[in-house]
C-alpha cells in the first residue's frame, strides 16, 4: 500500500478543498437538508469523495476523513489544510446561509471548536506550522491528524459572542493572516502537573484542588483526559505564573456521557485575551460535578466581562 504522503498533491488538494464542504452537510438537524439544490450538491460532493478516497485507498467519506487528511498536510503547502476551491465554497455558503470560519461553519461553531488533537500522548505528535495559517481556535493552527468537532450545539455552556478574522485578501475563503473569538462560559483557573509515567499524561487541579480522583490502573483511565495540541515536558513555569485556565464547553447529562472542556492560556490579563492549548474530556458524574462548581473569586479572574456570572473572553 502506498504511503498517504505519496499520494499526488493534486489530490491532496482536492480532499483538502472539498473537506470544508463536506463539514457544512454533517449534521441531521439543519433546516434546510430537504432543499432541492443542496440534496444535488451534497450527493456531488459525496461522489467527489468517494472517488478521491478510492484513489488514495483512504477510508469512504465520514468523519475518519478529516484527520486521516490533516495528517499529510506536513508535505505540502501550508494553505492546503484551509483553502481550497473558494468557488465551491462561496456556492455551498448561499445554500445553506450560513458563514466560513476559519474551517468550521459559524452556526454550528461551539460545537465544531471541540477539535482535538490526534496522538497526543507521545513524542511526535502534531506542531504548529512555521507560517501562521489560523488561529489557535481552529482545527487548522497544527500540522498533524485531528478528530473534528461535532456540528451540534445542544448541551453547550459556552457562547461564541463575536469573531474576527483578517485576510491576505478580499477573499474570506482564503489564507488567513489573523483573528480572534469572543467566548463567553465559566472560566476557571488550572494547573496542568504531568503523571510519572511514560507518556503525557497529566493530572488536573482546579482552584487548587486536584480533579483526577480515582484510582487509576493506567494512564489512559486518568479523568479528565487532558489532550493537548503540541506537547510539552512540563507546564512548571504556567504553573508558577497562574497562566493556564479552562472552560467548561459541552456537558451531557447521565453517567459516561461526555463533558468537554476547553484548556486556555492567558496571553494578557488586562485584555483577557487567550491561546488554546488543548482539549479535557470527562465522562464520570462525579467528575463532571466537580468541573461544573463555582470558584469563590471567578468574580476576579482576568476577561473582557464578568456579567451574569458568566466571563466574556478573547482567544487569539
């Protein structure tokens, strides 16, 4: 079997253009599925990539897809993982009346931010491009496979308020040269100490107080599982600086039912302005109780707005 990155780059260009098309037709619940127009283009970009997974002996079209993909990105031009066909992109936008964020679809984008970084336990794993592609946010600001977050809103507990994005050109489906995202949820403040095991594993303490409290047999039963973009050794000196925060982003109801949590770093305190760093999921009542408590002095932490007991954010 060849190797992915043997594939021609036409066709990487191809899969990395149509992948965005393919995000705005997963979810069941759009109100606008039994148009006409947008059955016709759905069933044309699902033919489209059938073929372009039969050619590179890729898994058919699901959401195995989007990270299968970003892992050959690394070979080929840094734009590849974002742009792509703008024609057809500017088309499926007047369908489904909806916006082109950085890769994700604006109507479903709480949920979509819910991305997380694939092979994230072991050396080798996913790193930030040389030249800048997106922001931290978005699924595109690292080379490496990547599971993308679902196209559904239910159960959220943060609000995208506003977002910006700046371009090379007029063009909003093209390369990106910066941007930034009001959040609005709980923060809460974090450190992030790493297991003494092989790996990267990490223990979570909110507000001081360590969350991981089972037993745990292996390193993978640890709750919540941290799962960070890019790897690091250590976060001693975050620690040591109060730099690191999280927010609670989703959370289902019934035990096993998954709680996803938004891992930040603060870049600047007085704008409230933050970076993403990773992703936490925890699926145990207990735990997911302990997440959802309030600190004492959330009034005090570093944001933008701090009503309704709810902090207003920036993530760059």
């Amino acid at each position: 079997m060849p190797s992915m990155n043997s594939a021609p780059t036409g066709c990487w260009r191809g899969c990395f253009l149509l992948e965005p098309v393919q995000a705005f037709f997963t979810s069941e619940n759009d109100s606008s599925s039994g148009n006409a127009a947008r059955k016709t283009l759905r069933k044309s970009i699902q033919t489209v990539f059938r073929l372009l997974c039969q050619h590179l002996r890729m898994p058919p079209l699901s959401s195995s897809i989007h990270p299968t993909l970003s892992a050959g990105v690394g070979t080929h031009s840094p734009s590849d993982k974002l742009i792509a066909c703008p024609g057809i992109v500017k088309r499926m936008i007047e369908i489904v009346q909806d916006e082109y964020v950085a890769g994700m679809r604006r109507r479903y984008l709480e949920g979509e931010l819910l991305w997380m970084a694939c092979g994230n336990h072991q050396s080798g794993g996913c790193k930030r491009p040389r030249e800048y592609r997106a922001p931290t946010w978005s699924w595109a600001s690292i080379d490496g496979p990547v599971t993308p977050g679902e196209p559904r809103i239910q159960d959220s507990l943060i609000t995208v308020q506003d977002y910006h994005l700046d371009y090379r050109t007029d063009d909003k489906t093209a390369v990106i040269r910066g941007g930034w995202l009001r959040l609005r949820g709980v923060l809460r403040k974090t450190i992030l100490e790493r297991k003494v095991v092989e790996g990267h594993y990490w223990d979570i303490f909110l507000d001081g107080e360590k969350v991981n409290t089972q037993e745990e047999t292996e390193p993978t039963d640890c709750e919540p599982r941290v799962m960070l973009e890019i790897l690091q050794e250590d976060f001693d000196q975050e620690n040591a600086q109060g730099l690191l925060f999280c927010m609670c982003a989703r959370s289902k109801n019934g035990e096993g039912r998954g709680m996803y949590i938004l891992l930040l770093k603060m870049v600047q305190g007085e704008t409230g302005t933050f970076q993403r760093i990773g992703l936490a999921y925890a699926w145990s009542t207990k735990v997911k109780e302990w997440v959802l408590m309030r600190s004492p002095g959330e009034a005090q932490l570093p944001c933008l707005e701090y009503r309704d007991e709810l902090h207003s954010i920036c993530v760059i």
